[in-house]
C-alpha cells in the first residue's frame, strides 16, 4: 500500500469512529430500552460493529503508516502510538462489550460515550490527526 493509499485508509477509519460517536450521541438522547426492532436501534448495531472494525489492529496499522510517511524522529510519534493503541484496544472492549447484550439500550450506548476509554481514543485521533496534516 502507498503512503497516499494508507493515509486515506486511516482518514477513513478516523471518520468512522468519529462518525459512530456522533451517532452514539444522537442514539444515546433518544431513550431507548432496546435496539431491537427500529431503524435507529439496527444503525446503533451498525456504527458500532463499523466502528470495532476500523478499529482492529489499530495500532500496529497507524504505525506502519508513520513508518511509510517517513516521519522524523520517529521515536515521539511511536511513542504516542502505544498510547493510541492503548487507548483504541480499551475503547474496542468497551464496544465489544456493548455488541455482545442481546438489547442495546440508549442508556447502555450513554454510557459508553461516557467512557473515559472512548474519549481518550478520541482525543487521541484529534490530535494526531492535527499533527499529521501539518506534517503533509
């Protein structure tokens, strides 16, 4: 994969996680006791299995990208690496977690927006993300 190609693909993950909280958000305030058996609760179930996806091998993934972006010195940006890959596995539990209920309540989808794991994944992204596009 070019350098080109693994910066849009890591663009697109970060929007999908992005995305799903936002969602998340607006499916948290709606108050529902289940996902089960409306639109809104089928796309809850949705933006989070997109959202555990754009997460799997997070970390080692944002690293090959460092390393084909070439970025110097490495060590401060790997460094903050193992804190996004920290954070984006503790955020992927959580999800994971979430998947697994057989109703996902809005309260339950609350709560992990609530998540310090979740927010700190996306503070994470918020920075890096800045970071990166300075750096192009």
């Amino acid at each position: 994969m070019s350098a080109a190609g693994g910066l849009a693909e890591l663009d697109a993950r970060i929007d999908i996680i992005e995305e799903a909280y936002e969602f998340f958000l607006a499916y948290a305030s709606q108050g529902l006791p289940s996902d089960l058996g409306s639109d809104t609760g089928r796309q809850a179930r949705e933006y989070l299995k997109r959202c555990d996806a754009a997460l799997a091998e997070f970390g080692a993934f944002f690293a090959d990208q460092i390393a084909r972006l070439g970025l110097e010195p490495a060590a401060p940006y790997l460094g903050f690496i193992k804190v996004i890959d920290a954070d984006a596995q503790h955020a992927q539990a959580a999800i994971q977690l979430v998947l697994a209920q057989p109703a996902i309540s809005s309260q339950v989808v609350d709560n992990l927006n609530a998540s310090i794991h979740l927010r700190a994944l996306l503070t994470d992204l918020f920075l890096i993300d800045e970071v990166l596009k300075a750096r192009r």
